[in-house]
C-alpha cells in the first residue's frame, strides 16, 4: 500500500497541495556516494516550470529546489534525500467562484465523495503542481544512472502528436526537443503547431497531446516476472501522471493489427553485438530489457479547466453550469515531457537496483 | 518487491511453469464467510481453457482447480487460498529442436541473459500458461465483489479486433459474447472473422486482437492517490499479460485528438441520480470511480510461435533460422478475454477493501 | 523494502539529519476528516523534547512541529500530512574530534563499511534525533483512534526499570507517570532514582532502561497472521527504536518459566462481558488482540556516548582511544517513552484500518 | 500488506491448515543457478519434524517436501519454488469434542472474533502446523547463503533454558546440540533435563524455553536504516513464530542492568582484522551487522494444550470447562529451534539480496 510512494528499492514520497505552503518530495533507496547537488536537480525542474512561455500556464513559480537531508559534502549518503520546492504564486481567489462546484474531467467529484473533503484551491492534491515533486525525484535517478551505467544512459522525451496534429517522425532532430516550447522533434511542424495551439488557446479550448519516451544505453536483464514487468511498471508509472489516459511500450496499440511475421523483432549477431532488426517490442520481451531502447508512448486527455461553459452539478447535487478561469495550459500534455522523462529515469533505476540485488 | 505477487489487500501469488508437474495460486487476504467452491471458480476456469475450438491452441488441459487450503465447511476462512492445476498435456518433445535458440519475441533471450539459465520447455515460466492461475484468483474476486457489492457488479470483456478486422460497436449484444469463439460482440462480425483466423492459421502465420473490459456497478470511491490510482494499477495490471503491449482507460490514446469541451464528460443529476453525459474518463477520475462503467482496453501482439521461418541468433552467438512447430493459438488474444476479466476483478476487489480501510 | 517508513495502510516516512538544517515525517494514509492542528502534536512532542530536566541531554531543541500539507480547514484530507521540525541547536564543532573514530555502541563502524561515507556530525541520521518524527506520526495516530475507537483508547509508557533499579508495580499510579521525570510510575521509587542517576552522570557514565507500555481500550480483532501479527509488529517497531536491545510482549521472557496452567490466561463471561483472569499473553492470542489490554515492554540499553575512555580504531583501522563529550542524556530509556507510545500507536491504528478493510 | 509473505527480496507465502489435505510454502526471489534438491531441504524439514522422540508431539508426518516449480535441471531458475507437504496423520476426531470451546492461550477466541470462522480441527491456519513450511524456505535460504558467502556462514540455534532449568553456557558443544533431543549444547545439562519433561508431561502439564541463535559468517553491512534494521526484522520474524513472546538480541533485556563501559563492544585492530572485545550487541549496530556473531534469543511459552482442567467460555459466551486431549508436544520450544533457524537464514539472505542492490 503506497498511496503516495513510488518505487521498490528506489523510492519517493510526495507530498502538498497546489496552494499549500510548499511541496515535496522525499526519495529513499539512493545509492551512497554520488555526488549530488541542488544545481543539478534544476536543469529537470525547469524543463517543467511554468509561465516559461506563452503556450503554458502563466502561473509564476521558480520551483526552486532545496534539499534539507541525505547530502554530506556533496555526496549521497544513502540515507533519505528531503526536497522542499515552495508555492509562490497561488492565488486562491481564483478557486472562491467554483469551490462548490465539481469541473467536469477533474477529480473534484471523486475526491469529494470519498473523503467527503477536499482542498478546492488549485485542485489541492489532485493538482498537477504535485508532478514537479516526481521531476525532483527523476532528476536525482538519472544522475544516478549515468553515474552506474555511464553517459550512453539518456532518457528523452517528444510530443508526437498535439491534438489533431502530428510530426514526422522521419524528422527526428534529438538536438531540437529541447529548444522548441512544444518538445517537437521534427523542425517542420513547430510553426503550424505553434498557429494551432494559440488558435486552441483563443477558442478558450484545449487539446491533448501523445508523447514519445525514449531510453538509450538501458543494459539487459532489467525486469522481473511476472508482476513486475519493466512494461508493466512503466505503464503504471506513465498512467499515474495526471490526464494520462493510454500508454504504449513499442508498437502498442498498433500491435493488434501486425502479423506475427512484421511484428516479432529478428534477432542477428553483428559483429559480435546482438542486433535486433526492428523494435515493435519497445525494448522489452517478457517483462525484461533487451538491450534496444525501450520505447514508451502515452496521451494526455485536453485540459480540463477551460473557459467554455460547461455543465456539471455542486456539491449540493444541483445541476448548474461552470466556466473555469484561471491560468491554464492549453495542453497539459507539452509539460508532460520532463515528468514523463521523470518517471522513466525513477522505474529504470529501481529495475537497475532490484536486479542487482536479485541476480548479483 | 513482488515478482510474482499481485495486489495489496487481496493478494494473489502464483508459480509453475508450462511443461512442470503443475501449476498453482495462493489468494491471501480474501474476506472471510463467502460460500466458495471449486466448481465456482470453473466457470471463468473454462473459458479461458485451450482445446475448446479450432481457433486456440490444441493442447488439451482440462484445468481443473483443486482448493486446498482457505475454505472450512464451503466458506472462505480469512486464511491462504491454496489452488492447484495439474498440467496434463505437456509435449515437451515438441521444444528440443528449438531449446538452444532464442525465439523472436518471446522472453527466451532476455531471460537467458538474465538469470544464465532458463526452462525452455514451452517457455517455462513466461509461458502464458501461467494465467491460468490468474483467472482462479479472478474468479474469486469476482464471486466475493458479487457478495460485498451485489448482482449489479459485473465484468464482462469483449474482442473488439480481431487482427486487421474491427467489429461495429453500435451492434454490441452482452449475451453473444460468451457464446461464440471469439468474444466478438457484433453477431454480424463473427462469419468474417472466422473466415480471417483461419486464413491466418492456415498461412502459418498469427495476428493480435484489441479486448474491451467493461465493469459495471462499481462504486463511487475506488482508487486512491497518486500511485495507486485505479487506474495506474489497471494499466500495471494489463500490461503484465503476456502478450500485452498498450493499455487505454475511456478514450485511451485517442483523447489526444479531442477538444476539451469534447472529453471531459459533463455531469447532471437526474431524479436524484449522479449522471454523466459521456464516458471518455472510462469511470476513473483523478485516479477514483465515479461510479461510471470502468472501461479498459488493450491491444494483445500476433503470436511470435509461428510456423513460417524467422531469423535468430542461438545460445553460443552465432546466426540461424527457426520454425516454431507445436500447438499454437493463432491469436493468442482470444484466450485474452477472461485473463483481462480476472485482473479487472483482482484490481478492483483489491481498491474495494483498501477504501474500506483507509476511507471506512 | 521500507528502509525509512513504517506502516502498511497508516504509513510514515521519516528524513533528516542530526545536524542537518530540520528532520521530519511525512504521515500517509491517515483517514479523512480528523481535527488535527499543531497544537494537537506538540503534546507529545513536548514529552520526547530534550533539554527539559537535569537527567536528558541538554541540547535545546523548541522541537516545534510545522505541518506543511494534508490539512484543510483544520481536518484531515487523507492526503499525505507533511510535517517538519527545525533543527535549532546541533553543535557540530563538538564532534570534529572524533569524525575519524567510530564510537563503540553506535553505528558509525556500519554505517561507514555500509556506505562508505557517513554523515559523522551528531550521529547523522543514525542520531536518537529521529525519533522525534516518529513522535509527530505517533500524535496523530494516538488522535485518530481516539476519534475512531473513543476516549476509552489510551495508550501510556512508564519506566519500570532504571539501571539496576526496579519499582514496585504494585504502587502503580497513572497520574503519576507524566508527572516525573522519569516517567517512573511508583512514587517510591522517584528519589531514589534521582540519586543514582545523579551519580551515573556524575562518574561520567550512563545506564540502561526498561519500559513498560500498555494499551487500553484495543478492539479484538486487530493483526493478521502469520507475518502480520500484532505482536511481530509491535516487536519489529519497539525493535527498529535507536538502542533498544530486547522485547516482551505479556509476560514476555518470563513465560519460558511458567507452566501450562500459570501461563494460558482463563476466559470468563461476567455479567455479559468476556473476562480474562490473567494477562500473560499481553492482550494478544495468535498475532491478534483479544480485547485485553495489549502490554510489551522493551529494554533500552544504556547510552554509548560516554566520556569514560574506550578502545576503538578510526577509519584508517589504526588502534586508538575514544572519549566522548557534547551533550548525553545519561539514560536515553527515559526519553523512549514517547517513542515507545508513538510506535504503539502507529501499530495500532495501522491494524484498525487493515483489520477494517480485511473484515470490514 | 502481506499477511502470509515473510521477506522483501527473498520472500516466501505460506499456506494450508493443520487437517487440511496438505500445506506449502511458496519461495519467490531466490537467486538463479543455485544447485538445489528435495533432499538438501528435508535435511532442515527432519530436524523439524513431529514423533522423532518421546519428548514431542506423537503426531507421525514424513514431512516429505515435494517441489513443483522453479528447478530445472537442479537448479533454480529465479522463479518461484512452489513445495508441498501432505498432511498423513490428522485425527480430526480428537478436535470434535472442543470444537465450540475456545481453548485458553490459543488463537480460537481472536480467531473466531475476527473472522466469524474457524477451522477448529487441531488449530486450523493457528496451528504450528505452519511452521514447516518455514522450515523449508529457511533451508533454501541456507543453502543459497552458503553458495554466495561460503562455508564459514552457518545458522545454529540451541535450547539454554528448559522451563525452570538453564544450561551452563560454559559447556557451549556445538557438535553436540543436533545429537539430543533437547537441542541442548551442554552434555552435562541433558539428563536432568530429560527427567524434568518426562514429570511435566506425565503431570499433564507443560514448560516453555529460551532458544538461542548464531549466525557466523554474516558479512558487515546487512541491514538497513531506519525500520529494515536487521534487529527490527529478526525480532519481527522470530515473534512471528507461534508461541513466542519475547525476542532479544545481544544482550537483550540485560542490556538495561549494565553500564555503558561495560556494554558497548571495544573495537580494536589486531594484525589486519577487526575485532570487538565482547558481543553485547549481538552482531548489529545502529540495525547493520558489524562482521560479529549474530546473536538472538527468544523465549517460547509453556504449550497451551494441556489435559489439566481450565476454565474457559464456548462460542456461545457460556462459561464451561476443557481439558486438550491429542497428541501435543509437552515443551514446543524445543522444536521451534529449527523454525528458529530457518526464521534466522531467510531473514539474513533478503537483506544480503537487499544490501547487494542497494549498496551494489
């Protein structure tokens, strides 16, 4: 039972409200002895800042990590690292007009009736200020990586698709991910894009995205049968980041409509290196690496807070009407990348360590 | 750390391989005092039995379940349910010719590398032998949620595609799909698809199959924040079926192409009722039921045993070719259907007893 | 694997330092809609607080508990309580003489081959100033059961055995118990102790301890077999307490010399209630309360960090002496009465709520 | 939650009833390509087992181990072990008459509370029945130790206190403890010993014990901060074990009668290897092991099934006497020290495994 932990032998534990004092983030199973520093952590956790660019929320947070234990000297000790990031810019007053009311395609109603209380303001605990705790986390697991398998270890993240539009992927430039605000992997369909989602924006409408995830360097053998699967674990990773609602490892979906022929990689010695001659497997057979990248996929429904009237009921079960204002993304889904990113780093390394100890 | 355990509260652990003298199941943390027989748990047993037409595997295991521990005079006990599957049919034979050589998309290369040995009899442990013993736990799920919840509750699962061939959902009738081969719910599909897997099978060949999993008269409540979402553990839960390779919850992967105003569903009260105007959240919001239908699919790869020649590499390294001979489904993603029931059932009584825990 | 969290539905995980900026605790899985304040918490923290008599260590910690997320409007959410104590008076110039020595008693000879590195100011995270997290989670326990099970719920530790010194159990007084500084129940003994632990102090060095905790008004029903039960849990927690060395539950060592007869504690009914006429079994039958009270005791060996002079090695391995000054409580068993009460109480209500979900 | 699953990486599931057809004990996280056979296992299962001697239970079980899963070709695979052992000489009958009664000091008041049911045939899921298959997880467990450490790791336990009646630990023989039917390690003690069960069984009454455990051969660094310390999960596994009541490590309950210069172990240096002057610790410091013996000891109350007439109430709530009749051990410490042993060799293997990935 871990409500709010994720991980086996890599673990953290989140904690706080989107309009709380602070939130954070508590990682437990790190490695000793790597070096390890606030700076560091930053380079993730501004890849999913806010209010960095006009296609994402206008919210204002430097989302400023502080770590408050398990460094000493610069370095992991093994004992449990406490990150603290806090609030800066909530404004409460947003909430006052609709903390009766339960907005559709959020949590609001399901918190409610089961805890029969809930934390209106930004959506409390239900918000997705909760995801910049994971890219805490992810950041400190891929620094890690890269220390125990060495540089050839990366983990990248690309929007594929935004809403109805989607990229060719024969244009994949790793280098330009990361410089454009879309995470757009192919140059060519940034300006349309960009057109599109201010369109979107204006409409006071949303729409969703499919992001891409791939791991480079992963070595063999990371994976367990047969309830943890690497697959299995991923899925469940991805799933839990709010708005998510479909995940793919390889061909994914797609799969169902391959003969066993195109679908099954071949597998042939190169030169002493074991090659695969395609990766519809997304890098995982049975559960277990195989050396490919491993390739994961997952779509982000369209945010749900828009400014379109909507139709809904309060908390006192009468049908009213509720237009939510406020600052949001008019794609959650772009600032899905780093956590994404996050969660792929956090399941490697607990996979890395789990066969460690299970296979020595 | 729990290779081969599922769940939390409801716990099921399961062991055996394909060609050993059996395989088996404990459920722990089952209620006590629910009337619960060995010919209940059957039911969802034979369904999922291979032999029973010429679209699965002949391999014929009559599957049958012996308790032997948990139950005193017909009821469940609080304690251990033990469950044992004799294996029958096992041809061992049928694998020396190919126990040196890795079979494309299957487990043998990344469990060799792994754990330096593997029973390649029928794929040992990652043969989907091993469901067996999931649907004997979700079978007593099943029977305990009709107990603690009432006749409402129900999970059915249906093919919804078959290969390159859908079915028209529009035509969906719940009483035909347990009475045709397929689990297709369109009557007007099944001639065309019959026609289409023979072909397959008959080309040596294999195809996939997309399942939908609907549960109905769930309540309001299930699921709790943030790693154990409802449906991150539904997504973990599916993708560790062999075979599996993309999960949706609702609108899955396609909500990316909606607008906001399309995918969130709207929500009215109606004489008294909580309603909503759509299902695109597939009943989980924020990682809760809403008390909707939960509605799940995922899309099941071609078989990888195929009797047409493929390219591998052998245990010493070097290049060959391999023909997988023996009892093979053409599309494994039939016999899919009451695996994905059993975990939906397993998932759900698990989050049943959690918020009973947790929320009282 | 939970190297720093406790509990399997009510969960906490603790983090900091000795001498790092603040320690703390996150609280999950706590139940919805309890008053809770800060307020509330200090109470107990108050208790655990050094610096308070001549007979603790001198050490001035406000050890004031700030909750950073989990409460709304004064209750509960069920989302994770985050709660953080500042660190206010570490000196961590007096243990610059002695960062290349490994103490004898303490952990710094483990945690140094363990880890190969080690936080040496204070003790690190291996300090006794841990436990004051474990305080804050074992306030709101305590509160939660007494909103769950009523006022009847109460859980007290007292000393019964300083050093070489006894009390008469028979002089028990429960108001008395909070009222000294020992914690020591028999008014009798008071002075006495009071002396000797003056003279251990004054010749420099430290003595041991034996608390006696019990807790009244424990529904029957609570723990779970076989690794489950209450009291392998109530073991495991007094077990994972900084110093402690061993653990009784009921009459405890003592029963290896009773017979049959004197041991098993007979059942009556009287006038509708079921009454035992002895308490041997300390409340628990196979791993689960019988509505007795539930009574374990645990022995706290004395303080390691004395200024006697001891052999040891440093981390070089070179033979060398060892005399340790900075601020000791001559006795930490006292201190162990909160702490002891605050893992009583976790343990507690994680099986209320395990047992609720279990049996509903 | 994990109410049947002892251990994190190495963990095993137990199963099955005193009177059922059969109980097992499934082995999931044991290493790969250890050599490893029915017959290494029952050597540990003999040592275990009811009817050797005149000193135990009459009850005549072979308790032969069967394995099901998770060997080829002799050696384990890194799936899971499945084992059982058939049930041959319950006598129902003698239960029949108690049926309604619960017997003081036995589990069949909480049970029946809690769950409303019972199998009351010789103790049902309550029943020390159960420990054997602990016995032959802990013998896989040893086995699997002494590949990975070497010979030098041996786990011995030994019974030092027979009801009233110690041992001179002075005349510690290890070579003779296995060779009589105490499991006593001084020669001179055994004859009075003997003497003495014989005039507690023949009163119809019963003693209890203190068994003692060494572990040799452990390495430093087993263990982990804060609540997996190798203490905390000794004491949790050895109180887990039916009849326990009280655990001790080291110097144990002692530790609180001593001064701090005479209870933490000096370190010294002598050529090349580290050395502590005396084992009040018990092998573990701050929860991590030193490199020292392990030393536990726990205390086993006199067995509760005794023919003397007690006082007790019936389902009903009806006060009424019982007298056990059946075939019970007179003293049940005596063969708890191979469960001992087992408890000890499982618990030190997960945190090997654990250590292994965490600290690489």
């Amino acid at each position: 039972m871990s409500f709010n932990t994720f991980g086996k032998i890599f673990r953290f534990t989140t904690w706080g409200e989107s309009h709380g004092p602070a939130i954070g983030c508590i990682v437990d199973g790190c490695p000793p002895n790597i070096s390890l520093s606030e700076k560091d952590i930053q380079i993730d956790m501004n890849r999913r800042r806010p209010g960095k660019s006009k296609f994402t929320s206008q919210r204002k947070e430097a989302d400023q990590v502080k770590i408050l234990s398990g460094i000493f000297e610069g370095k992991t000790t093994g004992t449990p690292i406490s990150m603290i990031i806090y609030n800066q810019d909530s404004k409460s007053r947003d909430y006052e007009s609709i903390k009766d009311k339960f907005r559709p395609g959020h949590a609001d109603y399901t918190y409610f009736l089961k805890y029969g209380i809930r934390d209106y303001r930004g959506g409390g605990r239900q918000s997705a200020r909760e995801t910049a705790s994971r890219v805490a986390a992810g950041a400190i697991a891929r620094i890690v990586l890269e220390k125990l398998i060495g540089k050839k270890f990366k983990v990248t993240g690309a929007v594929i698709q935004l809403g109805i539009l989607g990229c060719n992927k024969k244009n994949w430039n790793q280098k330009k991910i990361r410089k454009n605000p879309f995470f757009c992997p192919d140059k060519k369909s940034i300006k349309l894009w960009e057109k599109y989602l201010l369109a979107v924006r204006k409409a006071g409408s949303s729409c969703g995205a499919v992001i891409e995830l791939r791991a480079a360097g992963v070595p063999v053998g990371l994976g367990a049968p047969i309830y943890s699967k690497l697959d299995s674990d991923i899925a469940s990773a991805l799933m839990s980041i709010n708005a998510v609602k479909g995940v793919n490892i390889g061909a994914g979906m797609n799969s169902a409509f391959l003969s066993g022929e195109t679908n099954s990689d071949e597998i042939r010695k190169i030169s002493n290196n074991t090659k695969f001659k395609s990766n519809n497997a997304g890098g995982i057979l049975g559960g277990i690496s195989s050396g490919q990248d491993i390739i994961a996929s997952f779509a982000v429904k369209p945010t749900s807070s828009i400014l379109n009237l909507r139709e809904t009921i309060n908390k006192k079960g009468k049908n009213t009407k509720i237009s939510v204002k406020g600052r949001h993304d008019p794609c959650v889904g772009i600032r899905a990348v780093p956590i994404g990113e996050a969660m792929m780093c956090c399941v490697l390394l607990d996979h890395y360590l789990m066969n460690r100890g299970q296979c020595g």
